[in-house]
C-alpha cells in the first residue's frame, strides 16, 4: 500500500503530526519535493522534534527513510538532523536518491540576495535557486556529495517493495497554495507540491499511490507575504496564534491567521484528487461561541490568481463553536467541511502527541 500525505493548503497543516501517526502502519516514509524550507514537527512520550528533511515519521523503529530526487539538500543540515533524529531513534535508516540536488552556501547567499528585492518571504534556506540551478543543468547531485549516515542509491525497488510488504508513505512538504505551477504565484515555492509531482520527486508509478489524504487545518495559517482574503480580526488571530503555537518551524516567523477557506480546498481538491482529508488543529477553536468558515467569494475571484484572489470578499458562513472536540457542534464544523469539498475525513487531530486523534478509517 502507498499512501500518500499533501498539504492542501498553505503548508503548515500539521503534515507532521499525520505523518507520524500513520507510520506505525508503515516501514517506509518518503519526501519528494522541497528542502530545509520545510519544517514538519512531531510529538511522542514527550520529545518533541521538529523536521526539515526527512520525512516526520523517522522517529518510528527501524523506519527506511527516503529522500527523492525531487527534493533540494543542504548536506550539512541534513547530517545534523539525522544525528537529533537518531540519538531518539538509533535504529532510523537513510537512503537519498544521487540525482537529488544539493544545495550549497551560494544558493543561500543567492536567496538572502533576491528577497530583499523580491520580497515574498521566503525562508531564504537557498530552495529556489538551487532549483533554478538545476532547471539550468548547473546544478550540483548529491550523488558528487554523498552525506554521512546515509546510503545513495536510487530507490525504487525499496519503495515498491516496502509497498507490496510493509507499507509506503510518501509525506508532502508545503501545500497546494505555495505549489510553483497551481498555487499563489509569485508567493510560492520552487517545487511541485502536488500528488502529481510525487512521481517524478520519487520515480514511482503514480498510478501505484493508493491513497491520497489532503490535511487540512481547521482555519488557514500563512507564513511569509500573499494574499489572505480570509484573514481574521487581530484578537481573534491572535489568540489562536498563541494557544496554537502559529509560529513558523523553521524561522520562526509569527503565522498570519484566517478562517478555513472551502473555495480554496475545493481547488486544492480539484488539481490534487484527495480521496479522505485529515483535519488538524480542532483543539486550538476551542472554546469560541462560533466559528466562521468561507463559503465563497463575491466576484469572480480566480482562486489560483493571487491578485485575484487578493482582491476577493469572502462570504461566511457561521456554525456553532464547541468545548470539547468531541463535541456535536464540531462534528457538525468537519461535515460541513467534507460535504462542501465531497471528500469524506479519515483521521481527526485532537492535540498534539501522536494519539490525540480520532480515527474514522
Ligand atoms: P521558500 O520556499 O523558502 O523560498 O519560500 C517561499 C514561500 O513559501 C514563502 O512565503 C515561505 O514562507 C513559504 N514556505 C516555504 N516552505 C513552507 C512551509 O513548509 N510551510 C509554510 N510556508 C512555507
Ligand atoms: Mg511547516
């Protein structure tokens, strides 16, 4: 079985958590896309341990962890991360595709360089123009730079193996709306964060992906500049950031906040083909008397079109708040959601150690 986890919205959706709770149902874990730009975090018997490059489920005994060739690799975080990762898990093997691009001190220089003009907010960890470098062929392969700890091989038969055996979970990095072709450009990133570009991130079939979750948080968080037509009034925003921890996991950044937006993860729906959505962060809406969600847009708002979608009005749509995540006014919240997206929930984030979580499967 290959399962495969995306972000479907503006990346920070609590990939993490779901990565790690699903994989003790799985002997392998791959990334695909992206690079340190990333930041993923995961929570079990109280170590808490945040991710950057390899996939959030490498705390699970003896788990294979894959990095693709799709992915941007600064060696020397990667070495470091596999050491915090390993003094927990001793038993964590690494295997990183050669054709996988390394990102070196120029990128990062580069990148510092192009945000003071560009400013999109990026998180300046070299992504994009080791990307460029590679779509210019002057990029450097990991396979010219192998990292310690870790075996350089292509990882093909492993992954269909580990899928036909032990089970295969390929965990996306960011989220529709920051994808380089489908999301909010230029507020993006410089890779393709879709289940269509796990086949190329990884050189599997697929086809072979048998299940494809959308996780989702149950508002929308943005990290860095863009459009966020949805964005709620500061003491709202406010205390969800603090009681939610809506800080970037890798700079640190306070994240800005809106409602959930169902016109937007109906798109994600419509370029990603979800077949269950996750939902994440129930915990954090605690505890309001109501709670807003976007319907739809007044205009013709082109959600893919960033100015578009700038210039969009939101119509809300208000439901009940609840107490408790258990709780009918929240069951209520995650139908209204799966009705209006036509997916239905497969797992529900509680909290955050890993089995804060209602499972419907
Ligand atoms: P870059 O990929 O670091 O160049 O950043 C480009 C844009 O994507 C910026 O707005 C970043 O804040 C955003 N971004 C990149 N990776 C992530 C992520 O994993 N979560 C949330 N935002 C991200
Ligand atoms: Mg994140």
């Amino acid at each position: 079985m290959i399962t495969a986890v995306i972000g479907a919205q503006w990346g920070d959706e609590g990939k993490g958590k779901i990565v790690d709770y699903l994989g003790r149902e799985n002997t392998l874990s791959a990334r695909f896309n992206g690079g340190s730009n990333a930041g993923h975090w995961a929570r079990h018997n109280g170590i808490n341990m945040d991710f950057h490059l390899l996939p959030a489920a490498a705390l699970h005994p003896r788990m294979v962890c894959i990095l693709g060739r799709g992915m941007a690799i600064n060696v020397r975080k990667l070495e470091a991360e596999i050491g915090r990762a390993r003094e927990i898990n001793p038993t964590l093997q690494v295997i990183v595709d050669p054709k996988a691009h390394v990102v070196d001190d120029a990128h990062i220089r580069r990148d510092e360089a192009l945000e003071i003009k560009r400013g999109i907010g990026s998180t300046k960890e070299g992504i994009g123009p080791c990307y460029a470098d590679r779509v210019s062929r002057t990029g450097k392969c990991i396979g010219d730079a192998p990292p310690r700890d870790c075996i350089t091989l292509d990882p093909y038969n492993i992954i269909m193996e580990s899928a036909q055996r032990g089970g295969a979970l390929i965990c996306g990095a960011h989220g529709v709306m920051l994808d380089i072709a489908h999301g909010h450009y230029p507020y993006v990133t410089s890779s393709g964060c879709l289940p269509s570009d796990v086949g190329s991130g990884l050189g599997i079939n697929p086809k072979k992906i048998d299940h494809t979750i959308g996780v989702v948080k149950a508002y929308s968080t943005l990290i860095g500049t863009g459009p966020m037509p949805m964005e709620m009034e500061p003491d709202v925003s406010d205390r969800i950031r603090e009681v939610g921890g809506e800080y970037g996991t890798t700079t640190g950044r306070p994240r800005r906040i809106g409602w959930i937006d169902l016109p937007a993860l109906k798109y994600a729906n419509r370029v990603c083909g979800f077949d269950s959505l996750a939902i994440t962060h129930m915990d954090v809406l605690s505890g309001f008397s109501s709670v807003k969600v976007v319907d739809a847009y007044y205009d013709e708002t082109i959600l893919s079109d960033a100015a578009s979608y700038l210039k969009g009005t939101a119509v809300y749509h208000e439901l009940p708040g609840w107490n408790n995540v258990r709780d009918a006014s929240a069951m209520r919240f995650q139908s209204y959601i799966a009705d209006s997206v036509g997916i239905p929930i497969s797992l529900i984030s509680t909290g955050p150690d890993r089995d804060d979580m209602i499972d419907l499967r």
